[in-house]
C-alpha cells in the first residue's frame, strides 16, 4: 500500500514538475474555444497568419526570459524593436551596404542592453526604474529622427526582406529563424554552464556569489541579449511589413513579460523555462487573432492576457506548494 502511494507521489511530483504543463493547458482550451466558435479558426489560411507573426513576439520573448530568470526586467525592449529597423534604413539610405548595416544596428541594439544592464547594476537601481526610462528615452529618440512619419521601406532592403520573412515553400524563413534562436536559448539555458549561472544568479544571490559566479557579468549579458532579440524582431517585423512604423513594439514589452509568466517564469527569477515562453507565446498570438476572427472589440485581447497571465501565476505557484507537500 505505501508503496503504491509512493509511486502515485513519485508521478504526481514528475507530471506536475514540467513547468510548462499548465500552459500547455491553457493554449488547448483557447484553440478549443476559437475553433468551436468558428470552423475556419484551424484551416491552414488562418493557421499561416498566426505563424507569420508569432515569431517576433515569441524572439523577444525568449530574450526577456534569460533576463527575468536571473532577475531582472527590460522594459525598454518595446522601444527597442522600433528603433532597431529604423536605424537600419536611415544606414542603407545613407549609402552603407545592406549586411553592414544589418550588423550595426543589432550591435547598436546590443550597446543599449549593455547600457541598461551597467546604470542598473553601477548605481543599484531597480532594472524596472532603469529601463522604464530608457523605454521613454529610445521611443522619444524614434520619434525625434522620423518625425512621427514612418520612413519608406527602400529597394536595396528588400533582399534582406527575402532571408528574414521570404517563403520556403509553404513555411515562412521567420518561423524557421525563430525555431533556430529558440533551440539555441534553449541549449543556453538548460545544457551549458552559463545557463546553471543565470538560473543560480536569480535563485540565490548570496549562494552564487559563493560558487564564484560573476553575477554582474551574467546579468548584463542577458540584458545584451534581450535587447539584441528585440531588435532582431523589429527588423523582422518592419521586413514583414515592408514598412517602418513608429509606433511599432508599443506594449511589447508587457507581452513579452506576460509570454515568459504564462510559460512557467518567476516574476522573482531563478525559475523559467524557454520552451514554456514559445508556448506562451503561441497562447497570446492565438488569443488576438482568435479575437479578430470573432469580430470582438480590440480592448478584449487585454482583458484576455491579463486574465490568463493572472490564472498562470495562481497554477504555477499552487503547483509548487504542491510540489512540495508532496516530497
């Protein structure tokens, strides 16, 4: 009989220890609803919108989520994504080569997130304090160089637009990039060693610093990094688009936050997983466009993710505590 029991809690303890069960859960009941609501919700024609633009979400997402893992926020990362295709046509507008100013602008994106991560860690302020501000500042410095009028997309970019979201037979190359990046985060975080820092870094402080890790060092690498996906998917969306929009990434910051919670990540780090943040991803992505299927006013969609992101943290905090009763 105990030994039974033991077994029962040995299964229980494994099924309810993949931390990207419940929003797994969550993304089959809202495909379930959408569908039941209309037929055509799964047909190949609506199932390609949703691919087509997941992956901008779900790249800057995968970023925010090394970053909150070791405990920090990027508010900024919205601004980022505007920035980042804008300063890459002013270059090529300017005469620089195409690859060149590829390059430039996510090294620029990449100094950004080594500057938030340096004032925050220097000066000790919250990462939500720093980044909020650079948030304003970048989108500030997006209006300021286009003047509130999006820039024309120009015909030297247009090869880039065929490598980053062109046509591989019926599969769009931004899904395939997005497939690549999420694996190799995912290898980062859960088979390397740096990995085992960021984890270690935003679980226990005091404990890593002990173990020799250089906890500054991890952080504003993340930082890098976050800043660096969100600029990647900012080009991606303006190749997408064949346009540049100002305004573009507005609340993407919030979307992304909300992707790495729904999939399992701590609002207080040490915990999270990538493969959860592609699925809350998929989840958001799903909901807005289930939402414009069923004719729905665009204020539901926030009401949507609040609620879920909301339901995630409930279930991701009362599975732990049962977790742990159960060891």
């Amino acid at each position: 009989m105990d030994e039974n029991r033991g077994l029962k809690n040995r299964t229980l303890i494994k099924v309810l220890s993949v931390k990207e069960l419940s929003s797994l859960v969550m993304l089959i009941i809202v495909i379930l609803i959408f569908f039941s609501l209309s037929r055509t919700f799964l047909s190949w024609d609506n199932l390609s919108v949703i691919l087509e633009t997941v992956p901008e979400l779900g790249i800057a997402a995968g970023g925010i989520t090394l970053l909150m893992i070791s405990g920090e926020f990027d508010l900024s990362v919205g601004s980022v994504f505007a920035l980042a295709p804008i300063v890459l046509i002013m270059m090529v507008d300017a005469g620089v080569p195409l690859i060149a100013a590829t390059v430039i602008a996510l090294v620029f994106c990449c100094g950004i997130g080594a500057l938030n991560g340096t004032i925050t860690l220097r000066f000790g302020i919250p990462s939500f304090i720093t980044t909020l501000g650079m948030m304003m500042v970048w989108r500030g410095f997006v209006l300021l160089i286009t003047g509130g009028w999006p820039p024309a997309f120009p015909d030297k970019a247009i090869p880039l637009r065929q490598v980053v979201v062109g046509r591989i037979g019926s599969i769009y190359a931004s899904l395939i990039w997005y497939v690549v990046l999420t694996v190799v985060l995912w290898a980062v975080l859960e088979r390397s060693r740096f990995g085992n820092w960021i984890f270690a870094t935003g679980g226990n402080r005091q404990a890593a610093r002990v173990l020799g890790i250089n906890i500054h060092r991890v952080k504003i690498i993340n930082f890098v990094i976050a800043s660096f996906m969100a600029g990647l998917a900012g080009i991606m969306q303006g190749c997408r688009l064949g346009a540049l929009v100002p305004s573009a990434g507005t609340g993407m910051e919030l979307d992304c936050i909300a992707s790495a919670v729904i999939g399992g990540t701590y609002l207080m780090g040490g915990v999270g997983t990538v493969i959860g943040t592609v699925i809350g991803s998929f989840l958001i992505r799903v909901i807005d466009n289930g939402l414009v299927m069923a004719s729905a006013p665009g204020y539901w969609f926030r009401i949507f993710i609040g609620l879920i992101t909301i339901v995630a943290v409930i279930i991701n905090v009362s599975v732990g505590k049962r977790i742990r009763k159960t060891q």
